[in-house]
C-alpha cells in the first residue's frame, strides 16, 4: 500500500492567516516549519488515487505531488475521489475545488452526506460544473476500486457535528458523523487506521488499531489544557472532540503499546510539536511514536 502524506496541520494550517501566535510566527520565519491541512493520498490502483480529506490546500496539495498531477492527456487526472473521516470545513473545502473534474467519487457517511449535500448544497452548487459520485461509508468493509486492492472501512469515532450542523436540539447519537478509515491491501493483507479526529478510545478503535501495521492519529493539541492555557477556547482539547497526546487520558500511552508504526498528524498552530527543538519530541521518541511530516511516504 503506498500512502502520500499532503498535509499535517488542523484547521487553518501553520501559519494561519490571521494568527501571530508563536507557532505561526515560527512557521513565517522558518518555512520548513509550515504545515498544510491534513490530508493524505492513497493509491488505490496504477495511476488511480483517492485523497483522503478535501482539504482548503487541495490545489496547492495535488499540485506537490507527483504521482497527483494531471496526464498524459490534456484533462486526464489520476485523482479518481476523495474519501471524508467527517464534514468539518477543514477536511470538505476542497470538494469545490475539484469542479474542473468531468467527475469524481465521494465516499462518506449518512450524516456527512446529509450536512454536505443539505447544508452546504454542495450537489446542488456543483452540478453545473461536474459530477459527484457519492459512495456510502459505514456498513462495513467494501471495496475502494473494481480491483478490489484496497479494502476501506469505517470505524465510527464520535457522535460531534461540525459548528454548521449543530441544532438547537441538541445532538443525535450518531457515531458515524466523525470516524476513523481503515485500509486494508488484499494482497498483503497490510493495513492502516487513519483517525485525524480522535474524540473517543473505543473498544471497536482499540480492535482497529491493534491489527494495523500502521496508524495515523489526532495529534491536534499535546495537552487537555492546551486550547485554555493557549487562550483559543474556552474548552479542553477532549471538549473539542480531540484527545490530547500526552496525559492521563493521552493518546501516546495507547499507541506506545501497539506493534504499528504511530504518527500524529492534524497538529493544532497551538502544539509545541510544531517547533521541531521542543523538548516533547524527545519524549515522543522515547514512546516509540513520530509525528507525521507534509510529504511524507509511507509504503506499508
Ligand atoms: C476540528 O478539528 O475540531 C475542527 O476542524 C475545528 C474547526 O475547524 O472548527
Ligand atoms: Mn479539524
Ligand atoms: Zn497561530
């Protein structure tokens, strides 16, 4: 299985445009520093790949990479669709930025089609420009491709609803409005869960986790205090959907006990992670766990 990795960063990126916080200010003045929003490329075939996540950067993303470019015709393109963990803006943007497309696939579950296609009006806005091919995600294991190559599923993370969808009525209980992907070669069997928004440890994630060989996880703030001591929210990082990476209720105890190689991605501007002489990367280190880096390729 071959992965690209497009991007790293949580909503807004590293810098983000109206932030001079110290973590933006690092990335401005040291480039190697800046991250896109996170996303990742899956090759589910030769020259037929799906982006994981539609992110703000999606052009720019494409563009870096590659095996993503358009040819050897004039309009051929080897990105066939995009896969969707949830409908936050940060992982959605994009979709209408692939409308030059005659068409492409959107995997996604019931909920995340609902919010795209009602709230956002997304079929609507872009049936004019091109097609959206939408697959369902979440009743279990199916087929990326006719091929068969690449296995996906979904396993379901979180009941949370983008600020867009939030009703005055409260939440439903629909764990499939965030979830996490599993990819699985047929051939090799090998696999990897990709979890950018991680708000619960599940047993069905812990059973997911525990048979990959690889494992890309929500590393969007260090501590549960980050986004309160940082001065972003009035929230903790598990109030935002979003369990911190180190603590009591950290994500690095669980994934230092996994035989998978563990990389956080989706770093909040906030994370000292984003500065590479932070001391938590030594720490990290000792656990066994990296922090995934844009451009990254992980072949499993
Ligand atoms: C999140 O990861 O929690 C969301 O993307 C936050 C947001 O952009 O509102
Ligand atoms: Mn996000
Ligand atoms: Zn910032």
């Amino acid at each position: 299985m071959l992965l690209q990795v497009l991007g790293t960063a949580a909503g807004g990126g590293l810098p983000q445009w109206n932030c001079a916080c110290p973590g933006c200010a690092g990335a401005r003045a040291h480039p190697h520093r800046r991250r896109r929003h996170a996303s990742l490329a899956l090759r589910a075939d030769e020259d037929r790949w799906y982006l994981v996540n539609a992110t703000p950067d999606i052009g720019d993303q494409i563009e870096d990479s590659p095996a993503l470019r358009p040819g050897p015709g004039p309009r051929d393109t080897p990105v066939a669709g995009v896969i969707l963990t949830d409908a936050e803006l940060d992982h959605t943007l994009g979709i209408a930025r692939l409308r030059e497309a005659d068409g492409f696939d959107v995997l996604a579950t019931r909920p995340v089609r609902r919010a795209l296609t009602g709230l956002m009006r997304l079929d609507d806005i872009l049936t004019p420009y091109t097609r959206l091919d939408w697959r369902e995600l979440g009743d279990g294991p199916v087929p990326l491709t006719k091929s068969g190559g690449i296995e996906i599923d979904a396993v379901p993370v979180s009941p949370k609803r983008p600020r867009y969808a939030v009703t005055p009525d409260g939440a439903d209980d629909d764990h499939t409005w965030v979830v996490a992907l599993r990819l699985r070669e047929s051939a090799t069997g090998r696999s990897l869960v990709y979890a950018p928004a991680l708000a619960r440890w599940s047993d069905t994630f812990q059973d997911a986790v525990e048979a990959a060989d690889c494992v890309i996880v929500d590393g969007t703030f260090w501590d549960d205090d980050e986004p309160v001591r940082t001065g972003i929210s009035a929230r903790t990082a598990t109030g935002m959907g979003h369990l911190p990476i180190a603590g009591p209720g950290g994500t690095a105890r669980r994934l230092s006990g996994l035989r998978a190689r563990c990389l956080y991605t989706h770093l909040n501007n906030t994370n000292p992670l984003g500065d590479p002489d932070a001391p938590q990367h030594a720490l990290l280190g000792e656990w066994g766990l990296e922090v995934a880096a844009d451009r990254m390729v992980i072949e499993l």
